[in-house]
C-alpha cells in the first residue's frame, strides 16, 4: 500500500508539475511540498497549519483532503492507551449459622403482648389537633412574613459571561525572498521562519496584538482583516501591532 508522500508524489507526477510549479500554484513553500512528498512531517509549523497545507496540496492535486488527512494522522505515533481499572477485591457475606443447640429444655420464649386499647378516640383526637396545628401555623407564617422577600434559599446571583474574544485574521505576504522571519501572536511563544520564496502567503490568528521582526522588511506586505499595510523600513527591522 503505498504511503502518504508517494500519493502527493505520484498524484503530482500524473498532472505532469514539478515542485516549484506547485509551490507557485499554492503558495506553499517547496521545501515542505518536498518533505510531505518524502513523510518527513517534522517540522517547525504548528499542527493546525500543517493539516492546511496538507488539504490544500491535496485539493491542488485533485485528491480527497479528508482521505489525505487520515493518512497524515495514522502516520502519526500512537499515544499511550489508558489501561483497565483492575478489580481491587470482592466483598461476601457469611450465612448465618443455625442455631444447633438443642431447645428440648428450655421453654419456648413468650410473644409479647399489646394491652387492648380502651380509648380508640384518644388516638384519632390526637392527629385531628395535630392536622389543625400545622393548618395554623402555615397561615399565620403566610400572613405575616414580610413583603419583599422570599421565603427558602437565596437566588443565585448571576455572574458576568464573558464574551470570547473575535479573533482577526493576519497574513504576511512574501513580495520578495526573506531569510528570516520571527512572528509572535497575542504574546504568546515566537515562531521562527527561514528561507520564505517570493509570493509566499503565510496565514495566522491573533485577537489583540502581534509583533515580529524580519532580515527584509521591504519584501513585507501585512494582510490584516483584508486591509493591507507595508512596512516602511527596508533591511532587518521590527513591526508591532497595533502600531505605535
């Protein structure tokens, strides 16, 4: 059966492109087309983006992404299964044993016995006063609570819901080649980047803010939310947003 990177080879072989043609025709750095086409998948990219590629170098070679995508995943190392609870002992019950003295000599025991009741009356005479107490107590507590409040548990104060925050999109168009490139998202770990091609589109996510620096700032355009910023800074530099 052949493997992932000989389908997205073979499939590339039958449209008749090389690699460059189809890194100009995705936007999708060669040297990744090359290490997918080899199931080399070690690479500095977050898993969110490298299953993008994927569907799309996928999409681009007329294969099903969903099916590329399940390769991609059962090529990846399993992680380790939780094993069983075990049995950690049982519980039983001894019989109770018969009693196997004999009871020829002594006397059976005596079932006790309940006085008659004389007084029948006495006893429902009692309940009725109870019933009539309970019946006045409820209209004496119905009548004179205070207005206003509620009698029973305190309501549950409702708490504040947050709203999520909208993500923007951001998009570092490559208008020529770029040597590195360092992007850092809402403050978060920085992404490293090197040897980036000309007309190269990198997509990311942030919320707030982000910030980077690059060896070529002129070869920069800033694709944010559909509207597009240069830098003005030629040569190695930096870039914030939202800018100072």
């Amino acid at each position: 059966m052949a493997s992932l990177g000989q389908k997205l080879a073979d499939a590339r072989t039958r449209k008749g492109i090389s690699i460059r043609e189809a890194s100009e025709s995705t936007k999708i750095r060669g040297d990744y087309l090359t290490k997918f086409e080899s199931d080399d998948f070690e690479m500095n990219l977050p898993a969110v983006y490298l299953r993008g590629f994927l569907t799309n170098y996928a999409r681009y070679l007329n294969l099903d992404p969903e099916g590329i995508l399940a390769d991609f995943e059962a090529s990846q190392p399993a992680g380790k299964s939780r094993s069983p609870l075990q049995a950690i002992g049982t519980i039983t019950v001894d019989s109770p044993k018969e009693d196997t003295a004999s009871s020829g000599d002594s006397p059976p025991p005596i079932p006790p016995t309940n006085p008659p009741d004389d007084f029948p009356w006495v006893k429902f005479g009692l309940i009725a006063a109870s019933f009539v107490a309970l019946i006045i107590i409820a209209f004496l507590v119905v009548k004179f609570w205070p207005e206003g409040e509620e009698a029973g548990p305190e309501k549950d104060k409702q708490l504040p819901v947050e709203e999520p925050q909208r993500m923007q999109d951001l998009q570092i168009v490559a208008k020529g080649p770029i040597k590195n490139l360092v992007i850092q998202m809402d403050g978060g770990p920085s992404e490293r980047m090197t040897d980036i091609a000309q007309g190269e589109i990198l997509p990311f996510k942030f919320s707030k803010s982000f910030k980077g620096a690059a060896t070529e700032m002129e070869n920069i355009s800033l694709v944010i939310d559909g509207a597009t910023y240069r830098l003005p800074e030629k040569g190695k530099g930096n870039f914030v947003w939202p800018a100072d």
